[in-house]
C-alpha cells in the first residue's frame, strides 16, 4: 500500500514519505511531485478532480 501513499493501516503518509509520481513530462523526464493518498498518480497527472462545471451564461 505505500505505492498508493498509504500505511499499513489505510492512513495516508506524510507528504515526504509518499513515493514521487513517476508520470512523463513534456519534456521527457519524469514527474517528481508526490503521489495523492489512495492513487498512483500525482495530482496534476490523474489525482484529483476540478470538480463540477458550471453552465456559463
């Protein structure tokens, strides 16, 4: 479970604990942010969501 940044116990790690995301940038290396707790990813690459859209008027 620590590659999801989680313990033993299902509680999410430290930041600095928590393994770096590992996505390809742009620029062709790798991402070195740190993973959300519970996902693979970090949050730029797949963790978290923008939320609903509203209608524009």
């Amino acid at each position: 479970m620590a590659e999801l940044g989680l313990n033993d116990d299902g509680e999410p790690l430290p930041k600095s604990e928590r393994p770096q995301c590992g996505a390809k940038t742009r620029a062709g290396g790798q991402c070195h942010a740190r993973v959300v707790p519970g996902k693979r990813r970090c949050r730029l690459h797949g963790g978290l969501s923008t939320g609903p859209k509203g209608k524009m008027l």
